[in-house]
C-alpha cells in the first residue's frame, strides 16, 4: 500500500476551470500573475527533503519532467520505495527492490496526484480534469474557499483556500476506503512561484500519518528520462538446489490453509501460510524472537477486518523445500491466531505472500498437496489449461467477476480458507441480502490480519471470472465494512474452497492464472 503512505510533495490544485473567478483564485494561489508567468517557463524540478513516517525518519526524492512524467522516492532506513510514471506505464518498487507495474485505482490514484504536480490546471495542454466550485465552507473554527477537482476527470479531491492569501490549505481524498486530509505551510518562492514546503497528511480511522519537509527544489533542470522507466527484472535472490529448472514442494492442506515446511536462517524449522493475499511475507513474532533479524522499520498493512502496524526485519535466508530465498525484508507481527493450527502441533514461521509468489511462476496441486515453483529463465507454461489475467491491487492479484451477473473485481487469496467472500460495500450496493438465497447468521465469524468480524452465509446462483464458471455456491457477507471487507474498490474475496476445484498457477511476470483439471501436468 506504499501509495497510501507516501504522498506526493506538492499537492497542488488542477483543473480545466471556465469560470473567470476561479481562474483568478488558482492564479493568486501560485503568487499570481507574475508567478503564473514564471510557471509556465518551468519544465521539470527534482524536490528533496525529510520524511516522518509514523515517527520513522527518512528521506524523499522526486523528479518531474513536463508533461506528466514523475518519479518519486523514499528511504527509511534500509529500505527503499519508488513509485513512477513514463507518460504510459505507472510501476512501483518495494520493500525489496521488486518491481510491479501498477494498475487499476493505484495508478489512478498516483495519475491524480501527477495531476496536481503538473500544474495542469493552469497549463491546459498537460493532463486532463474538471473542477467545481463549492463556495464557502467553515473548517476547525475558519472559514476557507471550497473547490473539488476530478482529475483525469475522475476521483474527486477537494482543497480549501485561504479566503485572504488563496494559499491552498488543506486537501481531502481517498484511495478506495482510505480517506486523508493534507494540511500544507511554510509556503516560499521557487522561481517566483509559491509552494508548500512542508505537507501534514493523515488518515481517518487508521493510526498512520506522514510529514514532509523540502529542504531544496531545483528548477529546469536536464533529466535522463529513462528514470522514469519501469526498470527491467532485478538481479535474481533466490536459487534452486542442483540448477534444476523447477522444485515440487509437499504441503498440508489444513484447515483451508496451504502449509509449507521451511527453514529460517538456515537453522529455525518452520510452517507457512501460502498467502497470495499478503503483500509481503510475514513472520510470526514470537518465532523469531530468539534469531535477532534487525529491523529496517515499520509500515502498516490492511487485513480484512482492519489496520495494523508491523515491523519489518531483515533475514539471511527463507528455505523452502529446494528452494531459497537470500536477504529478505519482511513483516513482523503477532500472528497467534494461526498458532493451534501449525500441523504436527509444530512452531508456526508466519505467511509466505507476494514476496515468494511473485518471483517464480507456481503450481498447486490440492489433490497431492504438492508445489510446482518453476524456475522464470526456463519456464514454459503447461498446456491445457485456461488463463485468467489478473490485475494486481496492493501487491495482490485480483480479476474481474460477476456473481448473479453483477460485474466487480475481486482479489484471489490463498490466505482465504473459506470460498468466495463478498466485501460489505458490494453487498450494500446491490442489496445482496435481499437478493440472495438462504441468507443466515454464521456462528463462527471470520478473521486474519487485522483482528475478526461477524459474518452470514447465503447461497448465489452463479460467478463467473474469465472462462471459469461456478454454480450454486455458499458465499460470505461481513457483516463489518472494516479493512478489506470495507473496500470501495474491490467485490470480493476468492479463496480456497473455490481454488482447491483445479489445479492452478500463478505466474505473476504473466499477470494470469491458469486453471487445469486435476491431472498430472507438473510430473
């Protein structure tokens, strides 16, 4: 969610404004005429400064060619996240230096704040939006002019101006369910245009803010554009016993959970959770308690009944069958829940997610409880099978669904025990419980990262996600709207009571799923 985290430095209003008076506001905004003037001769700038992520200092870099190229970065610690767009590919890097190109409301949301960076409202032939003028709104006691802009004429944000020096103020936004308010100061000239040095964000119902500092901007400066660029694969962290082009790995299938043996550091006997709807790995806290992995800082993450924080920390190695993985950057939390489930009664080591997954094209075969992880310079795909293309959304891939024909993206999740879990807002909008069949209170709730909520059952007639059709099938309603099952964006969650019908591949350098009938493809 490396989005949610670390906003832009300036957030700057934009729009294709027609009405006179708001034209004149935008232009007093920037330090007027004579900045406006100045504004329209500056064609890039790199920015850097401080960053307080939740009391982690670190620091920020950000480059900007005209029309609507961005690159921004962050470094606390050891670690370091990128964000970027070329003019037509959004990509990301994260916590260990992998890199994803971003789709769907990510990129909207990073296009949008590119929108407000490139001044394109003022300078009509960059990036495309509209804006509204709301009039007078009272504020924390003062009273500031309110505009909504719908950059790329899209998601809504709203800025308040000061009524006396039309500086922007404070902005309102939101990524799916998360809502911020940004407050911005010290405003100074840079190249006779004014601009917040400093920006306050937070976000409601989450314990999570971010501050930022600008030590320096530099103007119309040369840019290699190719920093821009999504970058090609990363040098290779992991090998394969002996060089084989591919490992088969046992596993329990448990409780609707996949579990993977595994050894930490070389020395610490393990079980994984195979999690594709963790956006990172995680290790159980207690477990590695005693091996003393250092730590590289802290981030939040969203499970499905909410937020929480976790540190990350860095190991020497992740064994997994024939199979390692070097110098890893993962999560810490407690995970406890998952303790009694461990099999063999053994010590639990956490969740392997997107961190594992994405780095090797896998097979799961639920019939022989067997992993097929390929090696990606020797892999070919097996035939026979029927590809879904997925999107990834926070590091997790989701797909487009219809479920009794009602179309919504829903995220496929092998940390999902259950089948098929319809997230609040879906259930709300389409009036589900009415709709839906043999609607009725589930006793036992569901949970995972971010604590556990109620839930009823009911039965749907059909879901369809790409050629893979379902028939009559029990779904989930939670009955919370928290963390994941409150998203805005997403319908659903696909978990392995649904998978477990086929065996499936997961080849996210491909972005599709590859679905097979329970026969022998990986021997």
């Amino acid at each position: 969610m490396f989005r949610c985290f670390v906003l832009a430095l300036f957030i700057l209003i934009s729009a294709d404004a027609s009405a006179t008076n708001l034209d004149s506001l935008f232009i007093k905004s920037v330090g007027g005429k004579t900045a406006f003037d100045s504004l329209q001769r500056i064609s890039s700038f790199r920015a850097e400064g401080t960053i307080n992520l939740n009391g982690q200092a670190g620091r920020f870099v950000e480059i900007f060619s005209a029309p609507d190229r961005l690159y921004l970065e962050v470094a606390i610690g050891s670690v370091v996240l990128i964000q970027a767009y070329d003019g037509h590919q959004a990509w990301q890097q994260d916590h260990n230096g992998r890199v994803s190109e971003l789709t769907g409301y990510e990129k909207d949301a990073l296009l949008s704040n590119i929108y407000f960076e490139s001044f394109s409202y003022l300078l009509k032939d960059r990036m495309k939006g509209t804006c509204e003028d709301l009039g007078e709104l009272e504020y924390d006691g003062m009273k500031y002019h309110q505009v909504a802009f719908y950059p790329l004429n899209n998601d809504t944000v709203r800025i308040l101006f000061d009524p006396d020096d039309a500086m922007r103020r404070y902005s309102f936004s939101k990524l799916d369910n998360l809502r911020s308010i940004s407050q911005m100061g010290d405003y100074r000239f840079v190249g006779g245009v004014a601009v917040p040095h400093f920006v306050h964000t937070s976000f409601e119902d989450i314990p999570l803010f971010t501050s930022l500092e600008t030590d320096s901007i530099t103007l119309n400066i040369e840019i290699d554009q190719s920093v821009f660029s999504m970058p090609a694969r990363a040098v290779a962290d992991y090998s394969f016993a002996d060089s084989s082009a591919s490992v088969r790995i046992g596993f329990e299938y448990r409780l609707g959970h996949i579990w993977l043996p595994a050894t930490i550091n070389g020395t610490k006997k393990v079980w994984f959770i195979l999690d594709s709807g963790a956006s990172a790995n995680i290790f159980h806290t207690a477990t590695i308690a005693d091996l003393n992995l250092p730590v590289e800082g802290s981030l939040p993450v969203v499970g499905m009944a909410g937020y929480e924080e976790v540190q990350l920390v860095r190991s020497d190695s992740i064994s997994i069958g024939a199979l390692t993985l070097y110098a890893q950057v993962a999560g810490s939390m407690d995970l406890s829940a998952f303790v009694r489930s461990v099999p063999h009664k053994q010590e639990l080591g956490g969740m392997l997610g997107y961190d594992f997954l994405s780095r090797f094209p896998v097979l799961i075969d639920y019939r022989d409880s067997s992993l097929t992880v390929f090696d990606p310079q020797a892999f070919e795909l097996p035939p026979g099978g029927i590809a879904v293309d997925f999107n990834l959304t926070m590091l997790v891939p989701s797909v487009t669904g219809e479920l009794n024909g009602i179309k919504g993206e829903f995220i496929v999740d092998l940390g999902n025990a259950f089948g098929l879990i319809l997230h609040r807002n879906f259930v709300d909008k389409h009036h589900l419980e009415e709709v839906l069949d043999d609607v009725k209170t589930n006793p036992v709730g569901m949970g995972g990262v971010g604590g556990a909520i109620g839930s009823k059952t009911a039965f749907a007639a059909t879901f369809r996600f790409g050629e893979i059709s379902l028939q009559s099938l029990r779904v989930m309603l939670p009955e919370e709207g928290l963390g994941l099952a409150g998203s805005e964006e997403l319908a659903g969650n696909i978990g392995n009571m649904i998978l477990e019908n086929f065996q499936v591949l997961f080849d996210y350098e491909g972005r599709r799923l590859v679905f097979y009938e329970n026969v022998d493809i990986a021997k």
